[in-house]
C-alpha cells in the first residue's frame, strides 16, 4: 500500500516538461497540510488522489492528463495568498481549496485579482461575493440548517422548540432555524440558551416546556401513581361476580408540551447529555432535529436508549450509504488509505471529480473551465447532487435517523 501511494505521488508530482507535449491540464490545491490543522488538509488531499487516480484509472481513449501542484497553507492567510501566486507562476488552469475559513479569503482574493478559477472547500460565508472567478463547494451551517427545515417540514413538523448553546455558531443556526421555519408556515414557540461547558439542563428545559406542562405533568404522575396503589390494594379484594361491580376508569391523557419536535444545534459529545434530561423531565414523543455534529458514534454509546426514528439528522455525507457513488468510494478509499472517510475526504473528492470531469468540454483554459462551473448541473457526488447557482455549489442532504441503536439513512425522502 505505501508503494502504491509513493508511485501514485511521483506521477502527480511529475514536471511539467514531461507532460507540456501531451498538453497536459495543470490543477493546483492549496491545502494546510502542516499545522494545527494538518489533519484536515491531508484528508482533503487523499480525497483528491483517490478523484485523480478513479481518473486514471478510467477509459484512457483521447484522455488529456492531468498534473497536479500541491502547496502547503500551513493555515496561514500571507502563505496562502502566496501559493496561489507560486501556483499561477506555474501556469494551473484551476485551484482546489483552501478548506479554512482563515485561509479561503487571501487565497480567493488573489486568485480572483490573477483571474484563475478557484474552487474552495470552506464553509465561510460570503467567499464567492470575492469576484466572479471564486466558486465554493462546501457545506455552510445555513444550508444545511435550511435542508433541515425543508425536510422537517415535509414530514410534519410545525411547532418547534430550539435548546442552542449560547455563542456564535449556536445562535447563528438558530436565526437561520426560526426564519426557514416561519417562512415555511411554522413557528419556534420557545428558545433557551445554554452556556459551553454546561452538564445540567434541567433550568432550560423547564423553560421550554412551560410552567403550564410542568404542573400539568404533576397532576398526571399523582395520578398514575394513585391507579398503581388502587390496582396494588384490588389484589387482595375478591373478584367480582358481575359485570356491575365493576367501576369503569376514565384514564388521564399524557401531557405533552407545545411543539412537536426540538432542535439542537450542537455536537454529538454535548447532544448526548442533552436527549436524556428531555426524556427526564418528560419530554417524550417529540422529534429531535439535529445538523451534521450529530452524526458521531458517540451520541449512540451516550444516548442511544433515548434514540428512536424520532430523531432526525442532516448531513452532508454518510459513509453507510448505500447509493453506488458512496459505496465505491468508501471502498476505494479503505483500500487505499485503511480508514474511514469523512466529510472533508468526500468534498475533496468530488471537488475535485468536478474540476476533472470539465476538462473534456471546457479544460482549454481559464476563462473556459470559469465559464464551465457555472453550467455544471446534477453532478452526483458522494457529497450530495451538486448544482453550481452562480459560484456557489447548492447540494442536495443525507438525512439520518436512528433505529435500534444504530444511525441509518432515511431513503424514502
């Protein structure tokens, strides 16, 4: 396997003397492949090897090749911007990347004053208003939060209740929330934050429910426990001997609280502590909207018996799959790579299956593969069914559930 890849590294890196002849397509990344965030620009990176080698690997017939230039980041704006000049000096018809938000702007700014098409992976917003030669294809909180909402709301849901943390990623999708959820007709009927770090929820839930559910639950639970002693004390009476002496029992109805479904937006390792203290205080029977943090192992093994196809879960990609792009990708890139890919392998590599698949009708040059994203219409993608509207890549959602303990994709969506 390291044989493999060091081969397959030694073709991408080849110069470009020996591929001028053939008129080879020159494709430059810039990716933080050092760092702190080194982790996140080589799992982009294999995302784009295994794009380039599916490539290769395909029918040779009137194939141009490709050369691909990797710059290093390092995470950093100036060495950013500074790729992208070293990648225009080496003459790349278009630029993959950068994925960080800290990064994306330098890189998109000169690219755009140096007029080479950039694709970037990062979820900043407001990166492709930069010019007309910025592309974005990522996933942003507020698609995904809107793919949420659409879904949701397709399947019922009208009155909701958001528990958010309380800093700026928190309250940003729960404004993107409440105003999808009202202009689809439906209505946040209450909101409480929650401070990072916090483990106790009972004062925001409390809250969400309302006083009026609360003494409603009281009177319930008195009541229940009042039928259990009746029926514990009828034990030890005789049985009766017609239908008479029976009393019929008019049974209480279980309370429920205002909304039909709650949303939290927060990671699974926060999420996880969360749906437990809703099912303490009698939150049950309810949805459970959750965005892409969700989808973790970790939520199952610390709430997975308060979990039931109740929950509902938007994410950009699901490695469990079972639509054909997916299933080969994953076992491409196991094989190659020995691991699990995620969410930044899997926008890597149709970023950069896209930038390939443009070479045949618009790769001639520059302004050619510009003008080619923007027609670019329903590319399945392992990431979702991508359509450029204007320089920003609209994506269709992996919608997940929860059943016996185990999360699923919902198919029939």
């Amino acid at each position: 396997m390291i044989l493999r890849f060091l081969l397959i590294f030694t073709i991408l890196m080849a110069p470009l003397s020996t591929l001028q002849a053939a008129e080879a397509v020159s494709i430059g990344a810039v990716l933080p492949l050092s760092g702190k965030f080194a982790a996140f620009g080589n799992k982009a990176l294999q995302g784009v090897e295994l794009a380039l080698e599916k490539h290769n690997s395909t029918e040779a017939g009137t194939k141009r090749p490709v050369r691909l230039l990797i710059k290093d980041s390092k995470g950093m704006p100036k060495t950013a911007e500074k790729a992208v000049n070293e990648l225009n000096t080496d003459g790349v018809d278009v630029i993959i990347g950068p994925i960080l938000a800290t990064t994306a702007d330098a890189a998109a700014k000169k690219a755009q004053e140096l007029k080479i098409p950039i694709i970037t992976m990062t979820q900043k917003e407001g990166i492709t208003g930069i010019g007309g030669w910025v592309f974005r294809n990522g996933m942003t909180n507020a698609a995904q939060v809107k793919g949420l909402v659409d879904y949701a709301s397709r399947r019922g849901v009208e009155k909701v209740a958001v528990l958010y943390p309380d800093n700026p990623f928190g309250r940003e999708l729960t404004a993107v929330f409440t105003a999808e959820i009202v202009k689809r007709g439906g209505e946040v009927v209450a909101s409480e934050g929650y401070k990072e770090g916090q483990t106790d929820f009972g004062t925001e839930i409390k809250a969400l429910v309302g006083p009026e559910f609360l003494e409603k639950m009281r009177a319930y639970t008195e009541e229940k426990e009042k039928e259990f002693k009746e029926a514990e004390k009828s034990k030890a009476m005789p049985t009766p001997t017609s239908e008479s002496e029976i009393e019929p029992v008019e049974e209480m109805e279980r309370p429920m609280p205002d909304f039909d479904a709650v949303f939290i937006p927060d990671y699974a390792d926060r999420v996880g502590l969360i749906v437990p203290q809703l099912a303490f205080y009698d939150v049950r029977d309810v949805r459970l909207l959750g965005i892409s943090g969700w989808n973790s192992p970790k939520l199952i093994n610390m709430a997975g018996d308060f979990l039931s196809d109740d929950v509902m879960i938007v994410d950009g990609f699901f490695s469990g799959s079972s639509r054909p792009q997916v299933v080969d990708f994953v076992g491409a890139y196991r094989k190659i790579f020995g691991e699990e890919p995620g969410i930044v392998e899997a926008l890597a590599y149709d970023t950069m299956g896209i930038v390939l698949s443009l070479i045949p009708v618009g790769g001639d040059s520059r302004g050619g593969i510009k003008n080619t994203i923007l027609k670019i219409k329903d590319y399945h993608g392992v990431s979702g069914i991508i359509t450029f509207s204007g320089s920003d890549a609209e994506r269709s959602f992996y919608y997940l559930t929860v059943n016996r303990g185990v999360i699923e994709e919902i198919t029939d969506h």
